[in-house]
C-alpha cells in the first residue's frame, strides 16, 4: 500500500492523456512487424526514455512539496510572531496608560505616584523591554519593525521616568513637565500602533 506521499507522487501519472499515450505507443509498435531482438530494442529505449522522464517527474513533484511545506510553515511562524508583537503591544499600551495618567494626575495634584508605585507597576517595565528584544525582527514587515522600535524606545523612556518618581520627582519641574509630554506621545504612538498591528493582521487572515 502507497502512503499518502507515494500516493501523490504517481497520481499525475493516472491522467486520461498519459493513458491514451501509452496504448498509442504500444498500438504503433505492434503495427512495425519488428523481430524479438528489435522488439526488444525498442521496449529497452522507450523503458529508458520513460525512467529519465519518471525520475524527472517525481523529483519535480517532491520539490514542489517541499516548498509548500516550507512556505505553510513560513506563514505559521510568522502568525505567531506577529500573535506575540500584538500581545506585547496591548501590554505596551496598558503600561504607557498608566505611568502617564499616574504622573500626569500628580502634575494636576493628586496622589497618583504612590499607588502607582505601591502596586509594583513600575518592576514590570525591565521585563517588558526584554520581551521586546527577544523578538526575532528578521520574521517581521518593515513597518512592524518599527513598531518594535518604537515600544522599546517608550520603554526605555518609561524606565528613566520610574528611577526618579518617589525620589527626585517634582511634578511642576520643568523636566516633569517635558516628561509628561513625551509620555503622552507614546501612549498616542501606541495607540496607533496596537491598531496598525490589529489590521495587518485581520489583512494576513482575510489574504490566506
């Protein structure tokens, strides 16, 4: 019995043409009144042709299979990577949201910072900019390469904001003010990021 490999292998053989073929070369052979030794000759070269073109065949068909497989699992790896980039960004878009609405509450004097910090919100940052370096950018589209960046570069940013709150943070500084600023772009940048990488990926669904 043939697996299911051997099965597709020969089934482009079992076409109606390369049937009729075959009875036609049989038909026309039998019409030549050739002697045994010529007969022979004959079967032995057709036999030959048949085994190159055969051979030919068959490897042609394991090639196209296995670039097939390669590319099934080509897109397999790449939805999940692009399933953990998403998961990072929603994170990335919560983190963002609330250093930015702890400091920028303490700007406008409410007593945000100390919450913030007592729930350990600020320990969760060096983890998350380590997830964001594991991540293989050579898998990814241009575009989302510099969504990658641009989280690592907000969380970056993110950390210098949580060394200093509890310690030298002012919130009417001038510097606090700039922060303020800055940690409001990337909470839009990521925003507009986690939407980008939800449509690409309903995108990649809708095309396979």
């Amino acid at each position: 019995m043939l697996n299911e490999c051997g099965k597709a292998l020969f089934k482009p053989w079992l076409s109606v043409p390369n049937v009729v073929l075959v009875l036609a070369v049989i038909f026309t052979v039998s019409l030549l009144n050739l002697t045994s030794s010529e007969l022979a000759s004959w079967v032995q070269s057709v036999g030959s042709i048949a085994a190159i073109w055969g051979a030919f065949s068959i490897s042609n068909r394991q090639t196209k299979i296995q670039e097939a497989q390669r590319i099934a699992e080509e897109v397999q790896k790449k939805g999940r990577l692009r399933g953990i980039l998403i998961y990072l960004a929603d994170k990335h878009l919560v983190k963002t949201k609330l250093l930015k609405d702890a400091v920028q509450q303490e700007y406008f004097g409410s007593d945000t910072i100390g919450p913030y910090l007592e729930a350990k919100f600020h320990l969760e940052w060096p983890s998350h900019l380590e997830a964001l370096k594991a991540i293989d950018i050579n898998g990814l589209e241009p575009l989302e390469v510099g969504v990658v960046i641009d989280m690592q570069v907000a969380t970056q940013f993110a950390l210098d904001v949580c060394n200093r709150l509890g310690k030298d943070w002012e919130p009417a500084g001038d510097r606090e003010e700039s922060d303020i600023e800055r940690l409001m772009h990337f909470r839009k940048e990521a925003k507009a990021n986690f939407r980008y990488l939800l449509d690409e990926a309903a995108r990649s669904q809708s095309i396979v």
